[in-house]
C-alpha cells in the first residue's frame, strides 16, 4: 500500500540505514544457565549493590 | 492535541520490533501495553508504521489506518504527526530481514520533558546520550568475573 502522500518528497529524519542490532533474547540464551544470567544482568542495575565503578 | 513550545518536548525515540516470517502471534498484548503507557502519560506516540519485506527485498510500508481490525489503536491514529518519510522507510528497512514483518514506532518521551525542561533553564545543554544494550551489561560484568582471582 504506497505512503501517505504527506510523507513522500520530505527530508527524513533517520538520516542513514539502520543496522540491525544483536537480538536480545540471543544474548541471555546461550550457556548452561540462561535464567542465571538474567539474574545477574538485573542485580547489575539495581540499586545498593557493591560498586564496581574503577576509573 | 494541545500546542506546545519546543522548550516542553521530550526526547523522542524509534525503535523497529521484528516479526520473522511465521513467527508472529499478535494477541493484542502489545497494543494494550503502548496505551497502558500512553494512558500513563509516559509517552506519546508519534508514528507508526508496519513495513514487511519480501524474499526479493522489496518494501512494504503500512499506515496504521491501513490495519483491519485496528481494535483500540484506532485512537492514536488521529494523534499521529506522521513524521517518517519515504527516505525513512527505506533506513529502518534495511535492519530488517528477507520474509520479515517490522512494526516501528516513534514515541515522545513525556516523562523526560519536564527534567529536560529544567535542565535547560539551569543552563545545562545535553552533549550525549544513548542506550545501554543488555549485551554490553552482561559483557562487562562477564569481563568482571573473569578478572576475579580463583578464590578471591
């Protein structure tokens, strides 16, 4: 089905091609222990756990 | 929908959800949780617009008007700005793969504009900003472990 005609001949404003990026749920499938993985990747960003911040 | 200054807009954001060929199982969840959000008053929806894209590479690209049995979305349709263009489709296409079906949306962040609001009235301009992949988390405390001695 074409654009609407208001969309046609406009600057757009993605600016270049997408590339695709890494598919989430292939990052935390692989290993013995996806579940595991998740749970770290969660306690990560949660607050009040040690820091690990070195700069 | 009501005027506003360019000083009260949020950051706005796309993202392009993929549906491989035969995978799809659309049971309304997702449109009942972008109202939940725009109901919320999290976000408002800019744009929407499902692409499919053929074996030969050849682009679709579908209003949301476009869509039977369009359900409840039907009352964003009348808020939409839309701000892709034809130059768009073809970019956002190009992350998409042969046989495939994408939704893409544009969303003002609406919870942002206030802070973001402030933050310029404070003399503060935004120099960066970004998204954190998952993959790059799970990288990095990875490397972490990795880096801790056996017993330590």
């Amino acid at each position: 089905m074409p654009l609407r005609a208001a969309r046609v001949g406009r600057v757009g404003v993605v600016g270049a091609p997408v590339a695709k990026t890494a598919v989430v749920a292939a990052a935390v499938t692989p290993g013995p222990s996806p579940v595991a993985k998740t749970a770290v990747v969660a306690a990560a960003v949660t607050p009040g756990r040690p820091g690990r911040r070195r700069i | 929908m009501e005027e506003r200054s360019l000083d009260e807009l949020g950051p706005v954001d796309y993202l392009v959800v993929e549906f491989p060929a035969g995978k799809s199982n659309f049971t309304g969840e997702m449109a009942k949780e972008l109202l939940a959000l725009v109901d919320a008053g999290t976000i408002r929806v800019v744009d929407i617009l499902i692409l499919t894209k053929d074996q030969d590479g050849t682009v679709e690209a579908m209003e949301l008007s476009d869509i039977e049995e369009l359900g409840e979305l039907a009352r964003l349709e009348s808020e939409l700005a839309e701000l892709l263009a034809a130059d768009d489709v073809i970019h956002l296409a190009a992350a998409m793969d042969p046989g495939s079906t994408a939704g893409v949306i544009i969303w003002e962040n609406l919870w942002a504009a206030p802070f973001a609001s402030a933050a310029r009235r404070s003399g503060g301009q935004l120099i960066a900003n970004g998204r954190i992949p998952i993959q790059a988390i799970i990288a990095s405390i990875q490397a972490d472990e990795a880096a801790i001695p056996v017993g330590g």
